[in-house]
C-alpha cells in the first residue's frame, strides 16, 4: 500500500481548515459549558461572622493569621520558655527544666483533647463550660464545600483553629509554673500536679474570664448586645487567667516544697538570652492573635505589645544599674518578659502612651517583685515566675482599667472618666488569686501525701537530670 505525497500547499490548506473549524466550534462550546454551569453550581455559600455560626465558609484571611499565631505561641514553650528557664538553673538540672517544658506540653495537649477544651470554652454556667467538646466531638467541617461550624467565640475562623491557638495558651501558663518549683520537685509529682491543676484551676478561670457565659468574661452579653455576666474584667490575652494564674500556683509550689538547699548563679545565661528573644517574637501570636482576625485591633496590640517591652526591658536595666552597680543579661531579659506579661491582659485596650507607661510600671514594679517583695517574705521563687509573672499579670491588669480607650477595646478606661474600670479589674485579680491559693494548696497536698512533691537531700545535691532522667547535659 502506498500513500499520496502530500504537497506544501495542500498541507497548509488543510492546516487552516481544522483552525478554522475549531473557531467556528468556540461559541456552541462555551454556550454548552455555560449551560451546564448554571445547572451545576452548588449554592452560595455564606461567610462565617457572629451572626452565622452554622454550615458557613471561614475568613480565609483571618485563619491564615490564627494559624501562624498558634505556630508561634507553641514556639514560646517549646523551644523558648524551655531555654529560658533552662539558662537560668544549675547545669546539673539543666535536662529536667527543659523537659518538664516539654512534658507539660504533651500532657496539657491530651487532656485538651479529652475535655478542658470544652469545659474552658464552650457554653454552660459562670464558672464552668460543658463537655459538648469532649474528645473535640462535634467539630463539623466539610472540607469539599469549605463550611464549618465556628466556635462564637472566633467567628471567621474554624474551631479546630481557634481550639489549638488557646491549647498554647493553657501549654505555656501551666509551664509557667515551673519557675517556681525548679530544681527540688519530683518529676512524678510535677505531673500530676500539673494534670490537676489544668483541669481543677485553668480551666474554670478561662471559663470565667474568657468563656461564653463566663462571670467575667466580656462575651457574656444577652440578645440586645448587654452584658449578662456579674461584672466585666478586661483580660485582651491572659493577665489574670495566665500570668496572675501561673504566678500564684508557682508561689504555693515553692512555699509547700520550701527553700531549695543550696544556690548558684544562673549557669547559662545565652540561653536566658535566646529564649527570652523567643518569647519576645511568639508574643505578638499571643497579644495580636488574641484579637482572632487580621485586622486593625491586632495591628494595635502587635504594637503596644512591642512598645511595652522594650520600655520595660529598658526601665529594669536602669533600675538595677542604679540598685546594684551593673546592668546584667539576666536583668534586662527578666525586664522585657515582665513587659510583655504586663501588656498581656492591656494589648487589645489600650494605645501606645498607655503601653509606654505600663512598661515603665512593669520594669519597676517586678524588679522590687524578685528582690524586695521575695526577700521580705522569704520564699524561694526559683526563677521568679511569681515576682514576674502574678506581680506583673496584676499590675497589667489594674492598669488596664485605667488606659484601656473605648475606641480601640470598646470599654473606658479611668482616662475616660470610667474609674469603676478600675474596680472591676482589682476584684477579678484579688478573687483568681484567692481560688488559685486554696485550689493550687489543696492539690499540692494530696500530691504530697500520695506520692511525696520533694525529692531528696542526695538526690538535689547529685542533680535531677542524673538522679531522675539518667543523662547530663556535658
């Protein structure tokens, strides 16, 4: 069989029949594809905002933001804290301070699974949510149509989100409170300590602050928008539920475990540095993401957030330059977490003036915190989590309702002439304080009788890390 030669010109011929028969074809083909779309396309699919809760599209914008938020505020324990708890002990504890950081972050991780989530945020009285959210049940999402059903709290993004961004939170205030207790607690009784703590103390005090119907909480207003709880205690991102909290079970830790035996200056002190620095970036996950969008009450909080810091940090260093002869590392780190602490419950309130003076407040107030106020009484603060965090948690938080400006919070501060801003902020600390005090003793005590909270005088003297962990840090 042979076949035709084909010539040049025929060839092209034929080239610009089929070029011509696909144009011709192009309209009754977009014709038929618009045809089939209109019959096709799903329903609209409706936005998620406080008003739609259900079977709703999230903030593509706002989720993004939350999610970088969680990723560093999880970066503030792990690595951060750990580091900066970890320079500031012996080298032979060393191993145990860093772990216990990281312990804490896998415990408080399942029992956030398992129903402090639910009872901490969800819906069910004054001081307690329900288990709704047990085991994170009921967390609805169809992926193939983009549509959730958002917790009110954080209305624009998914709660499988919003759940893990406040799972940081409860991680770093219960590794907060190892501060405290360094280098003299057993490892056993440390957990569970912390284990009952979250679910006896954490929760219900981020329910009551934080929670739909919480007796405090901000977002317990009734239908017509009013506020329904007993009275409103602005906490922008965890003054009292985290660092007043934290603070004051570290507190009952050292008074029930006593004075450690011997002391030694802080055995790292780069390691201080680079965890502070941590913790200095992951805050603006944890002051700007509390604002739960990527808008302008974030932008404000990021700010003030920085501000307050750096003049605290600042302000410390000059106070013990002044106090002592010499500025230290150690110092000017402790100041600038003092800072940041200070902002925390303030960040979505007030403006950059009032962040400048909480600063100021924070660099001084703590600093008599570690020294005056610790040696007067005489307890054994480790690593200062009560001078630092409580002292500083409550001095943001009484602040708060002095600064805080109805244009950035939407409530007055004394600034504006609402000095019962004031009160209200005073009554929330003094009452998180006094039920963290009996909770926090209470649990320390059957841990105590169960299994002992102190490890012995050889086992201090030889090192924790040996002792406890079989390994040393060389």
């Amino acid at each position: 069989m042979t076949f035709k030669r084909f010539s040049r010109a025929g060839l092209l011929a034929l080239a610009g029949a089929i070029v011509l028969a696909i144009l011709l074809s192009v309209p009754t083909f977009n014709a038929a594809f618009a045809e089939a779309t209109a019959t096709e396309a799903p329903a609209a699919v409706v936005s998620c905002d406080a008003k739609t809760l259900t079977n709703c599209s999230p903030n593509s914008g706002d989720t993004a933001w939350m999610l970088t938020s969680m990723a560093i505020v999880l970066m503030m324990t792990i690595p951060g804290l750990a580091l900066f708890y970890g320079g500031m002990v012996r080298k032979k504890n060393v191993g145990d301070t860093v772990m216990t950081s990281f312990a804490i972050t896998c415990l408080i991780s399942i029992l956030w699974l398992v129903f402090t989530y639910s009872i901490a945020f969800r819906s069910g009285s004054w001081f307690i949510g329900g288990l709704d959210r047990a085991f994170l049940q009921g967390i609805v999402s169809d992926f193939s149509k983009n549509i959730g059903n958002p917790n009110p709290l954080a209305p624009t993004i998914p709660e499988s989100v919003y759940s893990m961004f406040q799972l940081t939170f409860a991680i770093i205030t219960a590794a907060l409170i190892a501060g405290s207790f360094a280098e003299r607690m057993k490892f056993s009784a440390m957990l569970w300590f912390i284990g009952l703590w979250a679910i006896f103390v954490y929760s219900p005090v981020a329910h009551s602050v934080w929670g739909p119907d919480g007796l405090f909480s901000a977002a317990n207003v009734d239908d017509k928008g009013n506020f329904a709880g007993w009275i409103k205690v602005l906490d922008f991102a965890g003054g009292t539920v985290v660092h007043v909290n934290s603070g004051t079970a570290g507190l009952m830790a050292a008074l029930m475990l006593g004075k450690r035996k011997d002391t030694a200056p802080p055995h790292n002190m780069v390691y201080t540095l680079i965890g502070a620095s941590l913790l200095w970036v992951g805050w603006f996950g944890f002051n700007a993401g509390s604002a739960v969008s990527a808008g302008m009450q974030a932008g404000m909080a990021m700010l003030v957030t920085h501000t307050a810091t750096a003049t605290a940090g600042f302000t410390w260093m000059i106070v013990e330059w002044i106090m002592r002869g010499k500025p230290t590392v150690i110092g000017i780190c402790s100041g600038a977490v003092a800072g940041l602490v200070a902002i925390t419950p303030a960040s979505g309130f007030v403006g950059p003036m009032g962040s400048f003076a909480i600063g100021i407040a924070a660099g001084i107030i703590c600093y008599w915190g570690v020294t005056g106020l610790k040696h007067f009484f005489g307890y054994d603060d480790a690593l200062d989590a009560f001078g630092v965090h409580a002292v500083g948690g409550a001095t943001g938080a009484i602040l708060t309702g002095v600064f805080a400006v109805a244009a950035y919070g939407g409530t007055a501060g004394l600034i504006e002439g609402n000095g019962a801003q004031v009160v209200n902020q005073i009554i929330g600390v003094a009452i998180v304080f006094g039920y963290d005090v009996i909770v926090s003793l209470i649990i320390l005590k059957i841990v105590d009788l169960v299994i002992g909270l102190r490890v012995s005088e050889d086992v201090e003297r030889e090192g924790l890390d040996l002792a406890l962990h079989g390994e040393t840090v060389q």
